[in-house]
C-alpha cells in the first residue's frame, strides 16, 4: 500500500500522514479525530488523556497502560487505524 493509498483511506492528506508518521500532531489530523492538537501531540509523546481514552472506549488509566506497552510507534497505528476505522464508515 502507498502511501497516497493509506493517507486516502484514513481521510488525511500525505502531508498529514506523513507527519503523523513522524509523530507530529498537526491541526489537519486532529480535526480528523475531532480533538485538539495539542491532545494529540500528548498522546504521541506517550502520555494518555481523556480525548483520545474516549475514542478508544477506554479508561484513561488503561490507555496509559497500553501506551507504555506499545510506545510511540505503537500509538501512531492506534492513531492511523481509528481514522481508517472512522472513515470506512463515512462511505
């Protein structure tokens, strides 16, 4: 898959997603998940909140748990298959 592919199933542009892949919150991508950059960005760096806890269904306590198990790169896919999963629903 390339990564025109990817950017367009999870509704961002490449510039969004390449961004996001580098682990930089960016207002493009944060209107997508429908929080403020500044959430994103935390939970990038490792640090759950209540924002993205509510768009997993999870405690913010469990995220917490399961950002220090996956790490960053863990939290970018987190982040890449909820905007998939967001957007396969729009069509």
């Amino acid at each position: 898959m390339s990564e025109i592919s990817i950017a367009s199933r999870a509704g961002l542009l490449t510039h969004n997603l390449n961004n996001l892949l580098n682990g930089v919150a960016d207002i493009g991508t944060a209107s997508k998940l429908g929080i403020i950059t500044s959430s994103l960005q935390e939970f990038l760096n490792g640090r759950a909140n209540m924002s993205m806890a509510s768009k997993l269904g999870l405690l913010t306590s469990d995220l917490q748990l399961l950002l220090n198990k996956v790490g960053k790169q863990g939290a970018i896919g987190l982040v890449i298959g909820i905007l998939i999963n967001q957007n396969s629903k729009k069509v």
